[in-house]
C-alpha cells in the first residue's frame, strides 16, 4: 500500500496593531514574530526525514499564507540543493483561502463590529454554523475536494499545504466526526502549527492524523 501525506501548516501571526477581522482583505502581513514563527516551522519540516521530501508547496493565495509558505520553501529548497534536487516554486490554490465573514474590515465588539448592534446581534446567533459567513460546510467541503485531488495526483508523496485556521479545523472535524460543525474556542490549531494527514493513495481512506506546533516547540 502506498500513502500520500498533506501537512496542512497554518500561517504565522499577522501585523494588526488596529485589531481588525482581516479575513481575506489584502495587504495583512506577517509580524516579525509571525516570520520567525514560520522559519521556526520551516526549520521543523527541512529536518523532518519525512516532510523534508515533500514534491510540492501549495498556499492560500492571501499575503501571510504565502509569506508562510515562502519561509518553509527557503528552508526546504535548501535541503533539495544539498541533494542536487531542482528547487520547488510556490503553488496557490483558491479552495485553501480563509472562509468568508461579514465583518470583515471591523474590529469585533468596537464601532461597526460592536455586538449590540441589530446586524451584529442576527450575525452571531448561530455559532456552529456560523450565522456571520460561509458555512463550515463548504469550508470543510473545498479544502476535502483539494485534498482528494491531490491524494490522486501525488500518490506516495509528502506535499506541504500552508492555509487558514477555519479551513484546517473545519476539514479536520468533518473527517474525525462526520460533521464539520465546531466550537470555534475548541480548536486545536495554533499559529504555524502543522496537522498531518495520511490517506491510502489508492482508495483515499484516512490513515492517521497527527499534529505539532513547531514554534512552541523550538521556543522551550
């Protein structure tokens, strides 16, 4: 049996001094701290035996998920030079970006995004589905359709996938569970962190399903 494995790595932290719901606005960054955090993690999948022969990097096509990405490929590239290996190039994919909100440009409980307003109040009614944007449904649901493409295009291999908190958590529920609907305070998916998923190459099963946060790690 052969085993393709999807590390699926969420991005550093972002600069947002205006504490502002980015979502998928433009021109959010990496902090310093959030590049160290995805060098730290870089560094983590260049010396994994494992991870360190991924065929390709794939991102969300936001500017921190490729900043992210952009750190892991140095530290990967140098590894493939080492073994007289071509470098690999960047790959985006829209299905990986970050889930749709409505308040997105506001900062949450302050002026346009204060809860006590109308629009607000019928926004977070529901927070499993959740009521304020695209629905964990169809995160779950194209980030499972890219994942199965892939599964088939790389049979055997190790890709790095670099996306979003919601994208990650609401694909992984739905394949523990059944159901992508979540606690959004109960994920498990720290800034930088990686959740790796390994399925039979021929019949896409779910082998296993790990987790670790790199820049925790290297910070002890």
């Amino acid at each position: 049996m052969t085993a393709t494995t999807i590390n699926f790595v969420r991005h550093g932290k972002v600069y947002n001094p205006d504490h502002l719901l980015y979502e998928r606005l433009p021109d959010f960054h990496l902090s310093a701290r959030g590049q160290r955090m995805a060098q730290a993690t870089g560094a983590y999948i260049a010396n994994s035996p494992q991870m360190n022969t991924a065929v390709a990097v794939y991102s969300s096509p936001l500017d921190r998920t490729r900043e992210t990405a952009n750190e892991i490929l140095l530290k990967l590239n140098a590894v493939r030079s080492e073994r007289g290996q071509e470098s690999l190039e960047l790959l985006t994919d829209d299905r990986l970006i970050e889930a749709g909100n409505e308040f997105r440009g506001t900062r949450i409980g302050h002026g346009e995004g204060a809860l006590w307003r109308p629009r607000n109040l019928k926004l977070v009614s529901n927070l499993w589905k959740p009521s304020w944007g695209e629905s964990y449904k169809s995160i779950a649901a194209r980030v499972q359709n890219f994942a199965q493409e892939k599964v088939r295009e790389y049979p055997g291999q190790q890709i790095i996938v670099v996306t979003h908190e919601s994208p990650i958590w609401s694909y992984r529920h739905l394949l523990e569970t059944g159901h992508p609907e979540h606690n959004m305070l109960l994920r498990k998916t720290a800034l930088a962190s990686v959740t790796s998923i390994t399925y039979d190459s021929q019949t896409g099963e779910v082998l296993s399903i790990t987790y670790v946060d790199p820049p925790k790690t290297c910070s002890k």
